[in-house]
C-alpha cells in the first residue's frame, strides 16, 4: 500500500510543468521554435557527471529503505547539479504583493518538480522552470518569519566583504536588498535566444504583468562543442556533487553521502529549527563571478611549471600548472590520480574520476603536495582525507551555468577580457553558514587551511580572496614556492534565496 502511494503520488504529478506554459502555443507571437513532442530529457549529462537516477529507482530505493523524499513536491533544479545547456535567471522586485501571489497561483502548475525532471522524456515540459525568494522579498509578501538562517536574513550584500568581496566590483542591480526573487529557467537546446527559455520568459511577464519589474537578467549557457560541460577556463564541471540519501539510488566510487537535510531544510541532518512549511525547501547561494579568460591563459603561460623530468614545452607546463590550481586537469581527471599528464578518459568516467581522497600509501598527508596542492580549488573546497573524509556537513549542490561568449581572437591575442563572461554559480545547501560560506571563507580565503600542514597552503588560487593572494604548492620541483595569483575571478553581485517546496507555494507563499 505504502509503495501503491508513492507511486502514484509520483506519477500523478508527471504533469506538473505542463501547465498553461508547459506547451506553447502555436498561435503565439512567439512562435519561434518547432512544436513537436519531446523525445529527450531537459538535463543533459555532460560526459564525466554522475547519470541522474530514475524516477522508478528513486520510488524503488525510498520503498526499500522506508524514506520517502517527496520529489513530486521538491523544486526541480535543486538535487540534479550542473546538467543544463541553457539556463536564464530572471531576477524580480515584487510591485504588487496581492496581484502577484494571484499570479503566483495560476502559475504553480508551470514550476516543474524534481519528479517531473527524472519523468520518461516525453513527459517532461519543454523546458523547467524554479522560482526562489530572497528575505527581502518573502517579507514583501507578508511572511515575516524566521527561517533560521541569519545569511539568509541579512542577504549577501550585507554578506559580501566578509566573502572577500571588494563593493566596488557589485553590478547595482544586486547592489542592495532590491531582488525579491528569481526565476530559473532551463532546458537542454543548443541553439540560444529563439528558444523555449525565451518564451516561457514571455510567458512570465504575460502572466505576472506589472506585479513584477524585472532587475537583472542573466542568459547562461553550457558551452559549445567540445567544451559542454566546462567551465569558461575550460575545466570540466559538475563532476563532484554528494549523493544525497534518499535521492541518488548509487553513490559512485568516492563520492561522499550526505543525510538528505544537508540540503533539504527540515529533514534529518538540518541543524536548524525552521517554521514547519520550509520542510524540503532549501537555500541557494547566487553568485554572479566574472572569470578572466585571456588573463588566465597568459598568467599560466607566463608562470608555466615544469615536471621533475624536464620535459615539458611552455603550452604544456602552463595546462600543468592550471591543473595544480584546480586539482583536476581539463578532461577532469583528477591531478591525485594522474599527476603528471591528462588523462581524458579517467575524466569522462564518473565510475573514476572521483575516486580518490588525497592520501596514498608511503606519502604523507600533512607534507606530500606532489599530487595535489593543499591549496588547489577542488581541495580547499572538499578536503576529504585533510579532514579524516568524516565531513559530510559542509556540502552542498553546485548547480550553476556559464555565462557570456567565447574569448574572442581578439582577446585572446591581447590577453586582455573585454566582454562580460563567467559562471552563473549556484549552491543549493540548508544552512547557508555551513555550505557556500563556509567553503568561501572558512576554507578558500584561509591561508592555513587544510591544517596541521607542514607548510602553510595559501589562498585558494581561483576562488580565494584575500591579501595577500599567496598559494603555495603549486610548483611540484620546489613546493615552498609561493606564487602571488592575480584574481582571475571577480564576485560581480550574487543573493541569498530560500527554494520552497511547491505545496509552501500554494499553501503559505500565495496565500494571503
Ligand atoms: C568561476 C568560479 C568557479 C569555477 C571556474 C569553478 C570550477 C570548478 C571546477 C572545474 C571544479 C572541478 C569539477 C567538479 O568536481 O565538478 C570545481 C569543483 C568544485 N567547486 Fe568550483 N568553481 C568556481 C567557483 C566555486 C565556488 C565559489 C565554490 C564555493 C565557495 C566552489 C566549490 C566547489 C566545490 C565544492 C567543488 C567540488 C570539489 C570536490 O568535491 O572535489 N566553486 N569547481
């Protein structure tokens, strides 16, 4: 009977994202893409990601083990991770508390679930769409409580110089607590504007009207060709997510196991007491960074590292030194597992590329950098072994996209950015102070973190912020050398956003 329930709970919401807009209309004005049913999913598994598990595994794992995670009722984007080749955020003020919660209702059906995203192909809507609330516009809304997360509450311009931020590199449309909420909207086309992102953008401002201003708008895509998949300095992404219990039906080799509550607030694992219709929300951490491209290529270039044989040309000894910054080279393949070369085949293999903790027989773990720099981004930012592979409450779900253009050859030739590029990044986690900030500040920005080192690791290199922007252990010849990084990327504006659950949409959010 309890099975019976779960599924059809599950199945009977596969419709939920068709609403009104799940279809356009073919009569519409924007009638700018094929109308046809469709055959794929909206996710796309860029090589070297975990697969996403299906919704008959979930049903079948949350039978077995007695859990149940109501994915019909959990906003789609939040457990899935990095998985989109478009993805717009449309950021709003609210105008019209009452005008907007009446629209806000009609529009539910339309906020496609995380069962609807794992739902047969053909069911699911032509893209997805998620919606999130900053503190500041909950509270426009009416709802004034406490949701036990003071991040949250005073929202991350008031949070930005204790993340390193410098202000003046703020876009003003963040500057300030004016962003009530955002809009996410993704699919899986290749093709960027005449596409279903920006018709179900049309169908937000048709149906919200004046009850809504837009403030910012970020159009994201995953890059082309070749690069889908990674980011602007061209590493691949999204590799190294937590499974998280009661959703991922496998934990592949490495990867670490969060109880549900690490993400989902109100479930086992959250450590805070929140008002009881936050259950299976979460809160997203938004940040607008601004990467460097053609800064970084030259840095690397200029600063390119040797192997202890020699051998190496400058383009090669630069893809060294990159791959030292970020503990992975291009491919994705893990610097801990293949120190000295790429090996692209270890990085498309999710089975492998994550199977490994820093620690190896016959080398120490507080004094070896040879491997992997103690100060390399996906190091400081998941310690694993640096912290006895027990940490399981500083995680969280990275789920951005990148934004902006190619380096032109202009750029590339002058070394110099001249157009807006970046990542549009993403952590969805419970409490704010555990996830995102504390991987920035308590791990990134600090010097001395992994600890009880032999030597003091430094800043992280990509992310780090803080002066000076010393890393060591970049240079495997002479480790002690430490190397002042110029910052490649720059925080332009980001938010805090609390994600309910649909059913706190209809039954607290619109209700008036
Ligand atoms: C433009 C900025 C950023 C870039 C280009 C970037 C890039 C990457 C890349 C290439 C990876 C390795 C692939 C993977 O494991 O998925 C990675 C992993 C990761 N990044 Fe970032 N990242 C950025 C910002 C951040 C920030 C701001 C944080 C948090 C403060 C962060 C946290 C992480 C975490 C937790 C991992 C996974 C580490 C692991 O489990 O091995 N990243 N990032």
């Amino acid at each position: 009977m309890h099975l019976f329930n779960i599924f059809t709970a599950a199945f009977s919401l596969l419709n939920i994202g068709r609403g009104v807009l799940g279809v356009p209309n073919p009569n519409s004005e924007h009638n700018l893409v094929e109308r046809q049913a469709r055959t794929t999913p909206i996710l796309t598994v860029f090589p070297g990601q975990a697969a996403l598990p299906t919704l008959a595994d979930i049903i079948n794992l949350n039978a077995t083990n007695g859990t149940f995670l109501p994915i019909q009722n959990i906003q789609g984007d939040i457990l899935v991770g990095m998985k989109k080749q478009l993805e717009t955020f449309y950021f709003f003020h609210i105008n019209d508390p009452a005008s907007f919660k009446t629209a806000l209702n009609s529009y539910v059906p339309t906020i496609t679930s995380t069962a609807t995203l794992l739902s047969p192909a053909s069911s699911q809507p032509l893209a997805f769409v998620n919606i999130a609330f900053s503190s500041t516009g909950l509270q426009a809304l009416g709802i004034t409580d406490d949701l036990g997360d003071s991040q949250f509450s005073s929202g991350m311009y008031a949070d930005a110089t204790n993340l390193g931020d410098s202000l003046s590199t703020w876009e003003s449309p963040f500057a300030g607590t004016n962003i009530h909420g955002v809009f996410l909207i993704g699919t899986d086309q290749l093709a960027p504007q005449d596409s279903y992102v920006s018709f179900y953008v049309s169908g937000i401002v048709s149906t919200f009207g004046s009850s809504i201003t837009e403030v910012d708008r970020i159009d994201a895509s995953a890059r082309p060709g070749d690069e889908a998949g990674h980011e602007h300095f061209g590493f691949l992404d999204g590799i190294s997510n937590p499974a998280v219990a009661g959703f991922s039906t496998t934990v592949l080799p490495g990867q670490t196991v969060v109880p549900s509550g690490t993400i989902l607030t109100g479930r086992l694992g959250d450590v805070a007491l929140r008002p009881s219709w936050t259950l299976d929300g979460t809160f997203m951490a938004f940040r607008k960074l601004q990467q460097k491209v053609p800064e970084f290529d030259a840095w690397t270039l200029e600063n390119a590292i040797q192997n202890p044989e020699g051998t190496l040309t400058v383009q090669q000894g630069a893809d060294y030194l990159g791959a030292r910054m970020f503990g992975r080279w291009k491919s994705g393949a893990p610097t801990d597992i293949t120190p000295l070369v790429d090996d692209p085949t270890l990085g498309a293999d999710p089975q492998s590329n994550n199977n490994f903790d820093f620690a190896h027989a016959n080398s120490s773990l507080i004094s070896d950098q040879s491997r992997c720099p103690f100060s390399a981004h996906i190091r400081k930012t998941n310690p694993r072994a640096d912290l006895a592979d027990a940490n399981t409450i500083n995680h969280a779900i990275r789920a951005g996209t990148p934004y902006g253009p190619e380096v032109s050859s202009s750029e590339a030739s002058s070394n110099t950015s001249t157009q807006d590029r970046g990542m549009a990044f993403v952590e969805y986690q419970s409490t704010i102070g555990n996830g995102f900030r504390f991987q920035q500040i308590n791990w990134a920005n600090t010097a001395n973190f992994p600890p009880l080192k032999t030597v003091t690791p430094g800043i992280e290199p990509i992310v780090g912020q803080g002066s000076p922007r010393t890393a060591d252990g970049l240079n495997p010849v002479d480790p002690s050398v430490g190397y002042t990084v110029p910052q490649f990327v720059i925080p332009t504006g980001g938010e805090y956003f609390f994600v309910p659950s649909i059913s706190a949409i209809t039954d607290v959010i619109t209700a008036s």
